[in-house]
C-alpha cells in the first residue's frame, strides 16, 4: 500500500458518514470515526496504524470470564438483576475502593452500571436536577470527549478550565473562579487525564475538595485508569499506600466512576460501579421529592428513578464478571497494574518514533513540571500545526487518532491512545511518519 | 406463616425504602416494589405470590446461551462492540422482523439496547430533539409504567388516551383530537399490551399509522410480547402469516422495539433491538444538524450521540446471543410462541382463583368485544375497591402485585404477573385470596 491514500477514496468515506468532507473530521465523535477508518481500510485495502479508540488489547482477565460463563451456565439469562446489584458485586466493590482508593464506601452506595459512560450519564442527569439554579457542569479540560457529548445530548450547559494551565496552587484561584458564580452542579474530571495523562496529586484534590465543601458542588471523580501512573512502582498493591489519589479524602460531596475497562480489560461487557460518598447518597433533595413524588434521596433516585429508566440495571452475568475480578484484585490473585503496564512501554516507543519525525507530545508536563508520565493515553501535534490541520492530513498517512478539539483542550493537538498498537506495526508507523514528514516538512532555507 | 403479616413489620419496610408509609405503594416503581418485598420477605421470614415483576421464569434459550459462552471463550470481552452492532446481530435482527413482523428494516437500520428499556429511553431523547414545538409523547395506556417515568427522567410532557375506551373505529377521533393540536412528538404503545393484555388489530393499527402520515408523527411500537397473542394458533411461524399485527404496514414514520426479554427470556441480559423505518432512518432534520453539528440524519444520530453517550454500546458477548437465537428463529430451531404459551396457561387459573373469591379482570374485553386473552399480564381488582385501595391492603397478605395507577389505567386496580408463579404456588394463592376475601367481604344482608 502507497501512502497518502487517494484522496478522493478518502473524502468520499467521511461524506458517506454524514460529514462534510475530511475537513469536518474534528467534530466526529470516536465511535464515527472508528466506523470512518474501518470503511476506509475496506475500500482501500490497508490496514491502519488504529490509535483512535482506547480500546484495551490486552486479554480480558480470565477470572471475569470464567466467572461470567460459569453465571451464564447457572441460569442467570433469564432473571431480571436487581437494579442495587447483585450482593457479590456491591460487596466486593467496597472492597475494592477500600483495597485500591483507600476509601470507605459502604455497600448500600455502590451501584452497578453499563460502563462508566452510563454511570457518568446518569450522573449528569440526576445532579442537574438537585438544584434547579445549578445547570452547569464544570470540566477539568482536555476531557474525554463523550463525557461533553452526553451534557449536549442530555442539554446541559458546560464550563471548563483547561487543567494544563493551572497546576499546584494556581488552581485554586482559576477554580474558585467558577464556582463563586453559582451555576456550577458539578465538577467532572478523569484521573489520570484522559486525553494528556496528566496526573491530579493530593495536593491539588485537596484544593478541589475544600473548594466542593465551601460552594457545595458535587464532585464526578472518573478513575478508569485506577492507579495507572506507572512513575510511582509502589501503586497497585491491595489495602497499601500510595493509593489512588483522590478528591474523597477531602470532601463527602463525591462520587467516583470506577470501571473494569481498562483495569481488567473488559471494555466489551460494559462494566462499571458508581461509588457514591456515604454522606451525599444519603442527602435529601427538595427538587427531588417533588419530580419524583419521592424522599428525594439521592441513592434512591440515582437507582431507583435514573438507572432504572435508561437500562433496567447492568447485564446480569457480566455482574458476576465484576465480583470475581474485584474480589480477585482485592486478594492480590489479579495485579492489574502490572499487567497494564505495557501500555506505558508502548507509549515510550511511539512518543521516541513521533519526536524522530518532527512530531510532539502537547500536554508535556505534569505537576511540579515533571514530565508527564507514559500510559494509555497520550497528547501529540506535528511541528506548530493544529489538531484540524493534523489530523486533516494524517488521515491520508494510514494512522488514526481524534482531534483534542472534542476534548476542549485549549492546546493544539491531537489525542492518541498507545493500547491497540503491536509489535509488528512500529515500523509501519515509523515509515508513514516519515513519509509524512518528507510531504510536510518546512523547504530548508537556502545556503547564503 | 400466618397471613395477614404483622402491620408494624410491613409499615415499616415501606418507609425505609423511602416511602411515607404502605399508603404510598401506588407511587414505588416496579423495581422499588420488588426491593420492598424482598426485604418484607426476609423480616418475615415467608415467600410471596410474586406478581409484580416481570421475569421471564422460563430457563434462557439454550442456543443464546452457548453463544454467549463461545463469543466469551473468543476473547470478546476486551473490544469494544461497534456501536452499530455485529454484523451478524444486525443481519439476524433484520431476517427476524421480516419472518415474525413481516416488515422490510435493513441491517443498517437496525442498531442493538440495553433491553429496549434502553431502546425506549434512548427514542425518547432523540425524537424530543427533532422538533421545538413538539414537545409531548402521546401514550396508549395503560402503558408499561417505566416508560412514563423515563419522560419524567428526561424532562418530557405526556399525554395519554386509555385505550380500553377507544376500540376501533372511535380510535380515529380521539386519536385526531389529540394530534391536531400540534404538539405530539410521537405515540408510544406496546401491543400486546402491558398490563392488560388487549392485542391492538390491524385495523386499529392502520388507523395509527394513517394519522401518523397525516400528523408527522413517529410511532414506536413496542412489541416485547411479539406474537403472544395465544388465541391464535397460528401465529410464529417463520416467514408465514398471520403476522405479529404492526403499524409498519401503514406508515414509514415508525419505529419498533424488539425485546428478547420475553420472547427468549433472555431479561437477565439486557437485550434488544430497535428496528427503524428506512424511510425515517434516513430522513434529516435541521433541529439535530443544528445540536449535532452534523447532517442531522435520524439513524446516525440516534446511534452516534444518543446511544453512544448512554453506554457507549451493548455488551459484546450479548450481542452473539441474540444474534445466534434470531437466526435460531428464522429457521424454526426456537418456537418462541409455543415455549411461552405456558404463560397463557397461568393466568388462566390464576383467573379462575381470583374470581372464586371475588377478584376479576378489569380491562376484560378486547377488539370488537372479545373477551381479552390470557397472557403475559392481566389487570384485576376486589370486588368495587380502588387499586390504591387494594395494594395497600393485599400486601399484608403474601401476593404482590402494583397498581394500575403508574400505567395511567382510567380503571381502577392492579396489573399482576402470571409468568413467576409456580405450580406449587396455586393452593397458596387460593388459600391467601380467601382469607382476604373472609377479611374483607362486605357483610351479608341480615335476613328479614
């Protein structure tokens, strides 16, 4: 296969899509383009170097498989799940975010969902209707693009900071900022970040806590990349410090979205927990009692009115799937960030490739201007260019990645994840970085 | 076990599950119902006649189940599924509409929910979103309860007709005098009908589908009982008529929710389809192009935004148990209707207990005045009471069932579940319902 691919083969695939042309790439979600990419390859006969979808690629944990298979053979197709889930799996989820948070979360407050996508839908939607006065939710940007989706899906107003811009103690002010308007519901981050893999520390989850606490804002804590900053060695072992760092140290107004996608890779079941803060699960909300003719608890309305309506509950072997592999984490039988962490490797190797051919990492510092770490996933643009720009002209270049545009970030680039490439596809995208390289690189000024 | 139960300890249940007291049962969702029971049963250490939850009973397809251990052996569980479904789901789902409904949906116009719970929630958002003015979902109740309180969720205005009051002809105006107004984004119905089990008729069908076309209007038809019209003995038979009755025959503005739920008893999984009208699939809309930014197509939007922001797809090992058990059912390796018409055989002697202590169906007769068949569901009350009236005293009693209220009945009483009762389950109930009727039988008239 020649690269640049024809052009036309190319831009005739996106319009199929319902975009405009190439051009309209940026505003595609992921799933969009992964369908865009895979009618591309067919058309044209190639294969992709694929770094748009963070899908796993590691094998799912085989205890989650067997125990799913082993619920499945004992009939449980059949039953309606409860809606609370299964006792096995609130049970062994607790512990989880004891073993692995280190946090306290009562059984009664974990609920199962359908990935953390669900959990986080529905999240959104019960917490803008706590307070009729409070339809913002606030995004520590750049964010996972579907998580600024379901507010324009659901019709809620979005705010955000751009975290790269306000680290340590800076963030206290830019926060508090936003929050002194009184709109703010909520405030939604991933740690790690999903796109940069910038890392959130203690230290400034304190400062969000006390600032969730004096403007009472609930704070939405997505950890599906759960202890995976491969800097520290010492993370991962059960009921040990250093935990994940986390906002629920700080404040009671929190829930965390915990998800076995990445962690145990079982993207494909759709398997997740909503840990709800013992203290908010169990608070009262007056808007609530009158929508829902209710209490207006908020656990009870999360499960019983929200999660209910969207999918009568999660699918009912893969909650036996959950259970075992949490139980399993818990008891140091699964070590899921060691296993992850090749994830790291690969992201060294293409960040080595990219910089070889005038490529770089945008969001290339953490806190304390350490040098963000390796892992799933990873930010990237090529000389001054844009994310549009880039991703315009990569597209022709056999490798895929979205836009940091959808991900709100204030910063230029691109978002790849490191997960889905092999061993045998770095000299594919060594020799097609280098093509593109030889298109775009800027003529070298004359000799005087 | 002595019955009726002790008030204090059932009172008491009844508040710590968030209601003020048994008085309130008529407002608890179905699910909230169930966990409410579950815990009176445990205090009280007795079983229930369990009427209010509608599990399936029968043991899950065999064929779904040994596809979805074989996809799980496969290695599915660590992929993300396309969001647009397998392609051999979306195949299978498109033969089995045409053998069973008798309808033309191409695979491309067919997407897999979460349940079509999912499906429903998911249609709901969506056609809210096409049209400003149209801000009003049109029920036929009695409707299946849940499907009210997703519009409550999402923030929709209903209206509703109780069918039982417009058979026939007289459906055409009342249905008129509703759309003319302007304001209806869509009529929603299930046939056969949860809870009372009348069987919408083609004829009335076609008058749906006419007024559809003439209003602009979109039907979703929710046919998770499809074919389980047990009068007629020759329905489900692949590819043959009679078909399951639909609206799809008279009007491209409509979509249909396939559930396996019921017809596999598959629940537990959370199963189904959404089968869209071609004609509509592809239709566009400025509304969406203008929230979207995209081409604002009907299909692309509902699977791209909508239901990838709800749970980014449905499990993928799922997805081949459907898949396996609709090409089972194409081919007449599965007789959906003949393994469910056990049901029918349920209700019907759970019918003739009722009415021996003073019990009957409340919605009794159907179409052109033939008495409703046995199903699934069945509506009933005591004597004259009321259903709230009847809930709030039978539940002392060990039967449980929930209130016709929360489907929006114009008639008074309560929908009961025939499918979980087991055979040795029939003297209890006999003995349960005539101790309330001794408890609660008016006093004779003394003799002159």
């Amino acid at each position: 296969m020649n690269y640049p691919l024809d052009k036309n083969l190319v831009d005739n695939v996106c319009t199929t899509f319902g975009l405009m042309d190439a051009h309209e790439l940026g505003n595609a979600t992921i799933r969009q383009m992964v369908g865009i990419i895979r009618e591309i390859e067919r058309q044209a006969d190639c294969e992709y170097v694929h770094m748009e979808l963070g899908n796993p690629s590691l094998p799912s944990e085989q205890i989650g498989v067997e125990a799913q298979i082993e619920a499945l053979r004992n009939g449980c197709a059949n039953k309606y799940p409860l809606i609370t889930g299964i006792p096995e799996l609130t049970k062994a989820a607790s512990e989880f975010v004891r073993a692995f948070l280190g946090l306290n979360v009562p059984e009664e407050c974990i609920v199962p969902t359908v990935g953390s996508m669900q959990g986080c839908y529905a999240l959104d939607t019960l917490i803008s209707q706590l307070r009729p006065d409070r339809d913002t939710i606030l995004f520590l940007d750049p964010c996972f693009p579907v998580q600024k989706q379901q507010s324009r899906v659901i019709g809620l107003k979005v705010d955000s900071i751009d975290i790269g811009d306000y680290r340590g103690d800076s963030l206290r002010d830019a926060l508090e900022k936003k929050l002194q308007k009184g709109n703010i519901s909520a405030i939604l981050y991933s740690n790690p970040n999903n796109p940069s893999w910038m890392c959130l520390t203690e230290y400034e989850l304190r400062i969000i806590g006390q600032l969730a606490n004096r403007y009472d804002t609930i704070v939405i804590e997505d950890v599906a990349y759960l202890n995976m900053d491969f800097r520290d060695p010492n993370r991962g072992k059960p009921y040990c410090a250093p935990f994940q760092p986390s906002v629920g140290r700080y404040t009671m107004n929190c829930v965390h979205l915990v998800s076995c996608s990445k962690i145990f890779s079982y993207a494909g079941e759709r398997a997740a927990v909503i840990a709800v803060n013992p203290d908010l699960a169990h608070r009262h909300f007056p808007a609530l009692t009158k929508r829902y003719n209710s209490d207006g608890q908020f656990m009870r309305t999360l499960v019983y009115q929200i999660l209910y309506a969207i999918s009568s509950g999660v699918s009912h072997s893969v909650q036996y799937a959950m259970a075992a592999m949490m139980k399993a984490a818990c008891e140091g039988r699964i070590n899921f960030v060691q296993n992850t962490r090749v994830y790291a490797e690969r992201a060294h190797r293409i960040k080595q490739i990219m910089e070889k051919h005038h490529f770089h990492v945008v969001y290339d510092k953490d806190a304390d201007n350490r040098p963000v770490g390796d892992g799933f996933f990873f930010t990237f643009t090529y000389r001054d260019w844009t994310g549009e720009q880039l991703l315009n002209k990569l597209i022709y270049y056999g490798v895929s990645a979205i836009s940091l545009v959808s991900t709100g970030a204030k910063r230029e680039g691109m978002r790849g994840c490191a997960a889905s490439i092999r061993d045998d596809q770095f000299d594919a995208l060594d020799e097609r970085l280098a093509l593109f390289d030889r298109d775009f690189a800027p003529a070298s000024p004359q000799p005087l």
